[in-house]
C-alpha cells in the first residue's frame, strides 16, 4: 500500500493544529507538512511528492480558483480536498471541475469533519459536499465564466484578466456579458451585491 503524505495549506495555526490531530492522532497519518500561503504552497509540491492536499479556500497571498489550474496542471495525481469557512454553493460546480474530491466547511460538526477526512484519505467513493446547497444565479456559470467572475470580483481590468487566463481581452468581454446575463445584473456595481448577497465574496479577500 503506498504510504500517504499530506500537505495542508492553511493560514491559521489552530486550524492547522486541529487538522494534524485528527489526521495523526486520530486517524492514523503521519507524513504531515504545513504550509500558510500560495507561495509557500507552490514551493512545498515542488520540493516533493505529496498524495493528498487539504487547502483553505483562501489563503492571505491568494484564492484557490488562483492556484488550482496550476496545481493540477503540473500535478494531476495529487488529490485534494477544500477545507474552507466560505459558503460552498458558489464553488462546488468549479471545484468539480477541478477534480477536487471534497469540500468540507469549518463550521461542520466534528463528526462530519472527521468523516469526510478519512472519506477523503482512505481514497472511498463519496460526494463532494455533505451538507445541504442553497441555490444561487451563480450555479449556472461554466468555469471560465467563474474564473473571470472571481478576477472581476477583485478589481482586475479586461487585460489584466485576459494574461493571466491566456485569452483575449475580447473574449473576457463575451464572459463578462455572459455572466451579466446569466445572473441578471446589468454593471459590476449589481454583480457585486449580488456576490456579497450569494456568498460568493468572503471579506477577507474581496
């Protein structure tokens, strides 16, 4: 059996604490490391070989949706899993396309962390969410129309977005008017209340 080695990516020691407790402690693995940002992150999966990953949504240098293309791009057998305070109905259909197998909120009873990490770990057949998803507009974007909703989210311009998503500033226009149109909103200002009102902008990022 090949021997599991985890990284956890989150920036709150006591998180991190409780996570190598149940991990170690209580379900029996060992090979732990810690990281508490992006760069630290990208650093660590170069430096060696991890199966598993748990990775806080957002982290002070960066959101998921930021890093996750790469990571599976230059690692696809790493398994993940998001660990995250944020509400999940706005992520899970890209989280899905990402290949992440599961999504577990910090605010869940213990029993249900526990349950989804050794789901998680033990490699079973699970969904990605257990707990209950509210419905928002957001639901019915695709993932580039998510990704260039998040970078629109935090102030990025058309060509600022364009670089870092490797499309043309036009084609950014198109998922911006797509996005409008699938949510209803007619500017940013309505698509930011929207966010806020969803669930999709967390104020320690956005």
């Amino acid at each position: 059996m090949k021997i599991k080695s985890i990284l956890l990516a989150d920036d709150h020691s006591i998180v991190r604490k409780g996570l190598r407790i149940i991990i170690s402690d209580m379900l029996g693995f060992n090979d732990l490391e810690e990281v508490e940002n992006c760069n630290m992150l990208m650093a660590a999966l170069k430096k060696r070989s991890y199966t598993h990953l748990v990775l806080d949504m957002v982290l002070p240098d960066g959101h998921c949706i930021e890093v996750l293309p790469n990571i599976k791009s230059l690692y696809p057998d790493l398994i993940i899993a998001v660990f995250s305070q944020q509400e999940p109905s706005p992520y899970l259909s890209l989280l899905a396309q990402y290949g992440i197998k599961k999504f577990i909120t910090k605010s869940s009873p213990e029993p249900v962390v526990i349950n989804g990490l050794t789901d998680f770990l033990n490699e079973h057949k699970c969904d990605l969410y257990d707990g209950s998803v509210k419905q928002t507009p957001f639901d019915t974007l695709a993932q580039r129309e998510l990704e260039v909703l998040h970078y629109l989210l935090i102030g990025n311009k058309p060509g600022d977005i364009a670089n870092k998503l490797n499309i043309s500033p036009q084609t950014v226009h198109t998922y911006t008017q797509r996005i409008m149109t699938k949510t209803n909103t007619e500017n940013m200002v309505q698509l930011q209340r929207l966010a806020i009102v969803c669930g999709f902008i967390n104020n320690r990022y956005y």
